[in-house]
C-alpha cells in the first residue's frame, strides 16, 4: 500500500505489473491476478489512476518476461516517460535492475513500527490460521476484511492444509547443520501428439496436473529413479528398453523457486514414443489420475499444473 501510495505522488498513473497471473494457487502466490487486483484497489486512496497489466512466469526465460513487461508497460504509458517504481529488498528484485532504459526510484521497505513488513511472514501466518490477521497491527481494516472472506472459501482450505503438510515437512528436517537440497526426476513422455500427465493425489499440489516423477532415493541413480517413478505412478504399458532407446535428452530445471518444499532441483527427462497409438496405463502410488494430453492444449493448462511443470514442458520442448 505505502509503494503504491508513494507512486501516486510521483506520478499522475501508475501501471502496476501482475506476475503469475496465469499460474495455479500455491503458498507462494495463493490469490489470483483478479483477487490481488481487487485488493489492491481496496487499499488506496484514488484506485481509478491505477492501471494494471498481467504477466505470465517465465521460470526459465528471463528475456521472455522482460520483453512481455516492456510491451505490456509501454502499451499503457504511450508516449509518457517511464520510471520504475520499487524496493530492492534481495535476490528476488534483481529483476528491477533488467530495464535499464527507465528512471529507477528506489522507495524504502514499508514498516510497522520499528519493525520491517515481509509479505512471506503475514502470508504464511494467514495460511496457517486464518483468525491471525485480527490481532494484526500492520494490516488495513479493508486488508483484513478481504483476508477474512477468503478464509471462507475452498481455495483458502485447501492452501492451508498445503501450508501445514509443508510446515511438517520442513520441520522433519529442521535439525539439519544447513538445509538440504533435494533431487528428483520427472518424466515427459510424448506419443501421437499427447503427453502424459499424472494428477497428484497428496499436498503440495494436491488435485493439480504434473509430469509423473519423484525423489530420488538414497543409492539410486538419476536414470533408474526416473524409470521407477514412471512405473510406479502410470504404470505404463511399455517396456524399459524401449523407453531408454527413445529418451531424446535430459535437462536440469533448478530455479531457486520452483518448489515450495526446498530447494529441489529436477532431472527432467524426454522420451518420445515413436508409435501411432497411445499405449495404456494405470494410475498409482503418489497419483490420482493420470491422462494423455493433446500438446496442443498442454498452453490452456497453466493454471492446473504443479510447481514449475508448464515451463519445464515448454522447455523441453523447445
């Protein structure tokens, strides 16, 4: 509210970039591009010199993003100078230093106090019990109303029972001299045209698409997990040897952010079936479902896919 209120006085419009805007909830980003709008206009004094613009993640693209900000901002400032707006709080806002073109005013961190507001401690406390915002000093009366009838809904019990499953999973491992860095395997299998998804039956990511995969285990090799999770989750009517003679290449996705459970790093790899039917499955172990997907539909579904899954597809296929 402060940086947007601090903008207004700098300048007679305001475009406000929306990032994630099509991806799925999780505990990072648990409200949609509209909800965030919606609350933002809420929290200021004149909303209607907002304007705002809606941006896609592009984990693995970072001129993508940069090139989409730029069209999207200049489209909505025309012919007016341009000055970039923000906080450079740590590694998460490098990007306010990928436009170099415009004027870069920099404007402090908003405080409560004597003490500095950090969106990832207020948002994880709501997560965990929605009731926390009542007792919060640092929260606008409009804030805490919004928070309060989200609380209300489905999204906001199935982000909280994710918030928990990770709390506990970061607490088995809490006693760690340093925290640990995971690895896994995922699998994108490509026949006739179809990729095959597996719907996660467990948090985080409950209910949402992904490529079959999981982690590693402790004296297992990068290729076998990768064959094991494949059979263990879709059980696919196709034998090993034929998988390996088809498997196209191997790409590690490892951005910083791409898991809310830790750092995971992920051997992604694809193999391209070269039949003119799509051989059967049967879903299992750690997934509800499991389905061929047209790849041409694989860009309608970036709102139900886990984690960073959309752009390792677009990734790995180019």
């Amino acid at each position: 509210q402060e940086l947007i209120e601090s903008a207004l006085t700098l300048a007679e419009k305001v475009v406000i970039v929306v990032g994630s805007a099509g991806a799925a909830r999780n505990l990072r980003n648990p409200f949609t591009a509209d909800e965030r709008i919606e609350l933002m206009k809420l929290n200021v004094r004149d909303p209607e010199r907002l304007r705002f613009v809606r941006v896609r993640d592009y984990f693995y693209n970072d001129s993508g993003w940069t090139n989409e900000v730029r069209e999207k901002v200049r489209e909505e400032a025309g012919s007016e100078a341009i000055a970039l707006v923000g906080h450079d709080k740590d590694t998460t806002s490098s990007y306010l230093r990928w436009f170099p073109e415009w004027e870069r005013l920099e404007i402090p961190c908003a405080k409560a106090g004597a003490v500095s507001l950090h969106g990832t401690e207020i948002r994880e406390s709501f997560l965990r019990e929605a009731k926390s915002v009542a007792a919060r000093p640092d929260l606008s009366t409009a804030t805490k109303g919004w928070l309060t009838s989200f609380a209300d809904t489905d999204a906001y019990r199935s982000l909280h029972d994710e918030q928990i499953a990770i709390d506990g999973y970061k607490k088995s491992w809490a006693s760690a001299p340093f925290p640990p860095v995971f690895v896994t395997t995922d699998v994108m299998i490509v026949c006739a045209g179809h990729v095959l998804l597996i719907q996660r039956k467990r948090a985080p990511g409950k209910g949402l698409w992904a490529l079959p995969g999981g982690f590693l285990d402790p004296n297992e090799r990068i290729e076998a997990c990768a064959y094991r999770e494949l059979e263990e989750e879709t059980q696919l009517d196709v034998p090993v040897d034929e998988l390996k003679s088809s498997l196209e290449k191997v790409r590690i996705f490892d951005h910083p952010l791409r898991s809310s459970r830790g750092r995971t790093i992920t051997h992604a790899h694809l193999i391209r079936l070269k039949r003119a039917s799509l051989p059967s499955f049967q879903a299992s172990d750690d997934a509800a479902a499991a389905k061929w997907v047209p790849l041409l539909d694989v860009g309608k579904m970036e709102s139900e896919l886990f984690e960073d899954h959309f752009h390792m597809i677009h990734a790995l296929l180019g």
